[in-house]
C-alpha cells in the first residue's frame, strides 16, 4: 500500500493485520484529513497500532516513511504531538473529557497538527456533550482519533462528526492463516485461531500461553466433577476462578515489556519520564480486567458446548428440562460479564444452580 507520493506504508502499519479496508482508507484520508476518526470495533484488532501508524502519516514530513526520527517517535508514542488520553475510571468522565477539551485547544509542539487519541468513547455516557461540543467547533490543528467497542444510542450525535472507520474480528480461517504467516504452527495456529475470539492480539499472547488446553479441560470437567454438593461447586469454582486469573500472566509479561521499551525509549529521546504513566498504568489495568473477563466468557463458552452436547443426546422430560435450564443458566452468566460482577460469586451461583442436573 502506498501515498499517492508513491511513500510505502506497510511500515508505519507493521503487527495490523484482516484490517485492510480500514488501513486503505486512513491512508486516502492522510492526504486531506477532516478533524476525527472514530474507530468502532472490539478490543484487539490493533487500534492502537492503527492510531500510531495514522499519525505518522499525519506528522511525518514524508508523508509517512516509518524511519525518519519523527515516525520512530510516533509509533514509539513518545512524539510529543501524539497525544494519548485514557479514562482514569469505570467510564470517561466530564473531567476526563474537560482535558480532551484542553489538550485539543493545544498548539503542536513540533509540527503544524497534533492528533489526540480518546480511548473507550462507548463509556462516555456523561462525558457526551463535552466532546460534542468539541467535535463541532474543532481546533484547526488537532485531529480526533477515538476508539469504542460499539456506538451506544446516546452517543450517535458525537460518532455522527467524525469518520466512522469500522473494525471486524478475524473469521478463524483468516486468523489462522495470519497466525501461520507469523510462524506459528498450523495446529497451533487453528487453536489459537478458535480460542482468541477474531483478535489477533489475544491470539499472539496466547501462543505464549502453555496452558491453554489445561483451561479448557478443565472447563470442560465441570459436569462430570459436580456432585450436587455446595461444597464442591465452590471447590470448583475457585479453581475455575485461579486459572482465570493465571491466564493473564503472558499480558502482565507484555505490560512488564512495554513498561520497559517506553522508559528506554523515553530516555533515548531526551525525555526525563514516560509520558503520561499513570494512565499507561491505569490502561493496562484495565486490560488485564478485561482479558481475564475473555478468559472467563470463553470458558463458559466451552462449558455451555459441553451441556449442549449432552442436551442434544439427552431422553426423558425431565432431563431435557434440566440440561436446557444448564445451557440457560451459562449464557445469563455470559451476559452478566458486562456489568463487572463478583467473579468468584457469579461462578459459584452458576456451578451451585449447574449441580442440581442430574448425572
């Protein structure tokens, strides 16, 4: 893929892959960009690789060459013109949003633009007028680059001023094949494939994983370990609950990396700290949540499969009442994720209610 200056691209867009669409059109938009992107799909299709690479296309004087001192920086994210804000709590705030306003009304640094990366614009719920306004009466030299998993009703206003670049998990086939470009191996690939749910940053952390067959099996032991005791559903569940918790361990890894690469790099480039740390930490924070909240929905998954497979070889009423319920009771646990319960609590709930199926 090139710049209409003939500028080769793949470099600042490096580690993005099944996004081609996206990537085509925020190499047209480089060349005469508007004042915001909103980038609208789940977790771990790379958009933040996808924002870095933007901006260099946006900060390079070459239009995007991927080595020059400026592109190094931008896709570091030590560029001072690349701004990355990140939510301090559950949801973007109004005074989150109050600091969007002001760095927006911010004159580059370097350049003659800055871009402003928002991250997860879905939960700004309060925060919605602020950043309307904002988006209506943009900075000349600022340009958005919001990220969120989905546009919710009350935010249709606010995604309306912007540039809707829409993102798509990877089909298994396409990751597989992805994760086999990258040396994997194809059974590896296939398993990875099946159990990252489409993204492919999940699927390169879990090809550091040795434990993810010892997960699954263990999900999958769920029905024939119940033995309609409170006692052992609770064993049960905090087992379930611990592996959860130790799945994260190749994404603590990673933060533990990136901690370090963005202090070496910082020291490189003259600068006496990293960047904005405390919301670097408070991001990866809240990516370990939500990993291990991954974790936790692809077992249930695994686990309503196996009730599943029982239901449909299943005889007799009553039994098929029973299995049917199990299934029910599984997806309501899937479904409750989103409202971030007591993990250990909700699985002990379901594995009590699971021990009541006979057999």
């Amino acid at each position: 893929m090139t710049t209409t200056e003939g500028t080769a691209i793949g470099d600042v867009f490096a580690g993005v892959v099944g996004q081609e669409r996206a990537l085509a059109l925020l190499a047209a938009a480089a060349r005469r960009p508007v004042h915001a992107y909103l980038f609208v799909g789940p977790p771990g299709l790379g958009q933040r690789g996808m924002a870095r690479g933007f901006a260099a296309l946006l900060l390079c004087p070459h239009g995007g060459c991927g080595h020059c001192d400026v592109c190094r920086r931008v896709l570091a994210g030590v560029h001072p013109d690349l701004v990355e804000v990140e939510r301090v709590g559950a949801a973007l705030s109004v005074g989150d949003a109050a600091e969007v306003v002001r760095l927006a009304h911010r004159r580059p640094l370097e350049g003659r633009r800055q871009v402003l990366v928002v991250s997860d614009l879905h939960t700004a719920w309060r925060a919605a007028p602020a950043l309307l306004k904002t988006l209506e009466e943009p900075a000349g030299e600022t340009v958005f680059v919001l990220f969120a998993d989905f546009v919710p009703a009350e935010l249709a206003t606010v995604a309306s001023r912007c540039v809707v670049v829409e993102l798509s998990p990877l089909s298994p086939g396409a990751l597989a094949a992805a994760l086999r470009d990258e040396g994997i191996d194809p059974a590896r690939a296939e398993e990875l494939s099946v159990a990252a749910g489409g993204s492919p940053e999940r699927a390169r952390l879990l090809a550091a994983d040795t434990h993810l067959a010892e997960r699954r099996a263990l999900w999958l032991s769920v029905p024939a370990r119940l033995d309609g005791t409170g006692a052992s559903a609770a064993a049960l569940a905090a087992e379930l609950h611990a592996s959860a918790e130790e799945a994260t361990a190749p994404l603590r890894a990673r933060h533990a990396e990136e901690n370090e690469e963005l202090a070496a790099r910082a020291e490189a480039f003259g600068a006496r700290s990293v960047p904005g740390r405390k919301a670097i930490e408070d991001r990866q924070r809240r990516e370990e949540r939500r990993w291990r909240t991954d974790e936790l929905l692809t077992g249930l998954a695994a686990l309503s499969g196996a009730y599943g497979r029982r239901l449909a070889e299943a005889t007799g009423e009553a039994r098929l009442r029973a299995l049917a319920q199990a299934v029910g009771a599984i997806e309501e646990a899937g479904r409750r994720m989103v409202h971030n319960p007591n993990e250990l609590l909700m699985l002990e709930a379901l594995l009590v209610r699971l021990s009541a199926v006979p057999g």
